[in-house]
C-alpha cells in the first residue's frame, strides 16, 4: 500500500480547503482509504486523484449527483474493465455538457476581459486627481 497523507497536507497539495474537503466525504463524492488510529483521514495517491477530479468538475457547475454518477463511470468498481455502452453513453454526454460550459466560460471571460479593457482605457484618458462628473 502506498503512502497516506492527513487532510491538511491533502488540503495543501490539492488547493481545496479542510471544510471543502470534509463536505465532499460527508456528501460521499471522496472518502479517505483509511483512518489512523487516532481517528485522522488518511488520503491515498487514488483518494487525491478523485478530489482533483470534482475540483475540476466543480466551476463547470456540475451538480453533486453528477459529480457522483461522473465519478462511478471514471472510476469503474473493476479495474481494468471495460466500460459499458451505458458508461460510454454517459461519458459522451458528460463530456458535451462540460465542452458547452467551457464554450459558455470562455464567452463569460471575453465579456469579462472587454469590460476590464474599457476600464483600462477610461483610466488612460483621465488625468490623475481628476473626479467623474
């Protein structure tokens, strides 16, 4: 068995924070492999890989029980196996909801990038000290 890591540092290496983390295993999208015996979360190498999952699937506003169902389909119960022309079926259509919220992202960052560069430019025409009317 590899080696496990507490929740801070997990909590450090992945960005996320103790509340965050401690949420997903409340709401069972990530649960720890194991427990020392004084009661920590003990996180493998697997456990770690599944969070940066959701933190990825988290700002395309997937919802927890997508989350939970996209998990399963990527992380088959049998290792090695063959995914189903169900699980496949799902993938496919995860991974359309994902590419058409990054299409939605994008357009939200243009409108976001114009705004900063009108902002910008206001600030280039006004002498400094000057007041808005």
């Amino acid at each position: 068995m590899g080696e496990h890591m507490r929740i801070g540092e997990v909590a450090e290496r992945t960005g996320l924070s103790l509340r965050t983390i401690r949420y997903y295993e409340e709401v069972g999208l990530v649960v720890p492999s194991a427990r020392s015996q004084g009661g920590f979360r003990l996180y493998a190498e697997p456990d770690i890989d599944r969070l940066d999952l959701v933190k990825r699937m988290k700002p395309l506003g997937f919802h927890l029980e997508e989350m939970r169902d996209l998990l399963d389909v990527l992380d088959p119960a049998t290792p090695g196996a063959e995914p189903s022309n169900e699980q496949r079926a799902q993938l496919h259509r995860y991974c359309e909801t994902a590419e058409q919220r990054c299409a939605e992202l994008r357009a939200k960052l243009e409108t976001a990038e114009e705004f900063a560069a009108m902002l910008r430019k206001s600030l280039e025409h006004r002498p400094a000290g000057a007041t808005a009317r």
